[in-house]
C-alpha cells in the first residue's frame, strides 16, 4: 500500500488529504481505477479523531477501496481546549469550510485519479458524528452556489456516489431542542456551535441552514446510515430523521440501529478501542453491512473470469 499526504490549501497546514492507495499487480486490478471511500473523522469540529481515520480507511482499502482520509476545518486547528472558558471565534472553522474542504478533497482525487487509480466519479463519503454532519452537509449542497462561488467548477466535479455515515446529527434545530441535564455536554454543544457558527447560541435560521435531514432533495445521493440505540451524545433519532427526509424525497438508503452502544465506537472492537467499553461485538457488524450496501450500490467492477481464462480453481495436485 501506498500512503500520501497532500496539503489541500497552501496556507492550511492543518487541513489534509491523506490516500491509502492499493499496490497493485497483475493479479489484482492490474492498473484499472477502483471506487473510492473519503473519510471525515468525527469529534465536535473541535479536532478529528485518530480512532475514526486510519483505522476505518484500513478496512475499506482491506475491502479493495482506494481509501482517503480528510483532516478537514475545526476550531483552533484541532488544539484541545476547555469548552467552559470564554474563546474568541475562529474564522477558519467557520461554516461553510469544514463542508468546502469536502470539495477541495475531491477536486484533488479527481486531479490526481490516474496516479491514485482512482474512478473520480464513483467517491463516497464516509464520516462519523460531525463528521457525518459535515459528509451529509457535502452530500446535501454538493451543486449549491456555495460550492461554485469558492471552486468555480463544474457541479459534476463535486456528485458523490453516496455516503456511509455514524452516529451523525442531521436536523440541528430539533438536536438544540433535546434537554441535556450534564453541564458538561451542554458546554460541548454549546461548543460544537461556538466553533460551526462562532456564537455559542446560533439562530434557528442559522440552525436550520445547516440541518442536512432538511435539506434534501431529488439529487441528494444514497446513503447507509447507522446508530446505536442508547447513544446519550447525538440521540438516535437524529439519525432516524435523516432516514424519514431520504424516504419522502425517494432517495434510495440503508438505516441501522443497533441496540446498545455509546457515542463514538468507530469500529467498535479492538482496532479502535481505548477500553473494554468501547468493543462491541453487535455494533461492529455495521462494517460487514456496509461492505454490502457498498457491493449494490458502488461495486469494484471485476471481470467475471481470471485475465487469460487462467482459473485457479482448475488446479489439481495428488
């Protein structure tokens, strides 16, 4: 495997493109371009999560998936600070970045699809709680002037073959409206918003604008969504409604909820765990789920005999 990190803006250090690209040989693909899964981490657009990049990327290149990581916007390039403090806002993580980086990513794999072998027209989006805000926000906007005005490209440039997306909050206005009882995950919400809208108590217009469950349309693409049950963090019924939004605008998708789980399990066994709590064995077949939903939806084309006729299958040894 060959792993590249290419910086997406020249003054934006923080904001990277990481690609898992597939050494091939002429027992595999033999050259020929191969899907795409892009990757957003998760965490609060405060900073992107490690247990929710290379991890997850690892399992979809395991799948024969050219695999992107995106480290996109967030507040104070990621440094970690005290969401009970007065902060200053910070312009770079402001809406709509995060949701342009998304662009700015595919502008790059498609520039660079003959080095990467990648098929630029058939990229999904893959993302874990605000980040699977932000991939539902690209999938939602995708052709919106906001795009046009900051790339100037064709809006066929930016289309994503779809989206496989966890634990994400999709209708911003009925999130804010939950009661929360734990001071501190009040602030973090209030955190959340301070870094997306620079206030700590956005508008419901401004809430409103950015919920992609109520910005979908005829040209949103398909989606596999999945959330546990007993999520205290992003309540799962924020992934219900993006469900309920997919189905009155027909828009083919797949929705899971697993019974138990907390917020965050990324792949919810050992390769991403940092306790026992965070290994669950229910919740770690979304993965195996979404390979499937990726075989209809977004397959690896692969002829339907070896090249040559060579079948190993014929081999005979006494």
């Amino acid at each position: 495997m060959n792993v590249e990190t290419v910086q997406l803006y020249e003054n934006r250090p923080d904001v990277t493109l990481t690609a898992y690209v597939i050494e091939e040989s002429a027992e595999l693909q033999n050259e020929k371009p191969r899907p795409a899964i892009m990757i957003c981490p998760g965490g609060a657009y405060a900073f992107c999560s490690d247990r929710e990049a290379e991890p997850i990327a690892l399992r979809f290149a395991a799948m024969g998936y050219q695999a992107f990581v995106l480290r996109y916007s967030v507040f104070h390039k990621g440094r970690m600070v005290n969401p009970l403090k007065e902060l200053e806002p910070d312009p770079d993580s402001l809406y709509p970045n995060a949701m342009c980086d998304i662009g700015a990513a595919m502008l790059c794999i498609r520039k660079k699809a003959s080095k990467w072998r990648v098929d630029p027209d058939a990229v999904v989006l893959c993302g874990f709680s605000a980040g699977a805000h932000n991939c539902a926000m690209f999938c939602t906007h995708w052709n919106s002037k906001v795009l046009q005005e900051r790339f100037h490209r064709p809006e066929k440039e930016f289309r994503p073959a779809g989206a496989i997306l966890g634990y994400g909050f999709y209708d911003w206005v009925d999130f804010r409206k939950q009661k929360v009882d734990n001071k501190f995950l009040r602030a973090m919400n209030e955190a959340i918003d301070f870094s997306y809208f620079g206030v700590r108590h956005p508008s419901e217009e401004q809430l409103a604008k950015c919920s992609p469950a109520r910005c979908v349309t005829d040209k949103t693409p398909p989606m596999f969504l999945w959330t546990t049950g007993s999520d205290r963090t992003v309540p799962p019924e924020q992934s219900l409604m993006m469900g309920v939004a997919l189905a009155k605008a027909h828009i083919p998708y797949e929705l899971h909820t697993f019974e138990t789980g907390d917020h965050g399990l990324a792949n919810a066994d050992e390769s991403t765990a940092c306790s026992r709590e965070q290994v669950n064995a229910e919740v770690a077949q979304w993965m195996q789920m979404a390979q499937r939903w990726l075989r209809r939806n977004v397959p690896i084309d692969l002829p339907e005999k070896p090249p040559m006729g060579f079948d190993l299958s014929l081999l005979h040894f006494d």
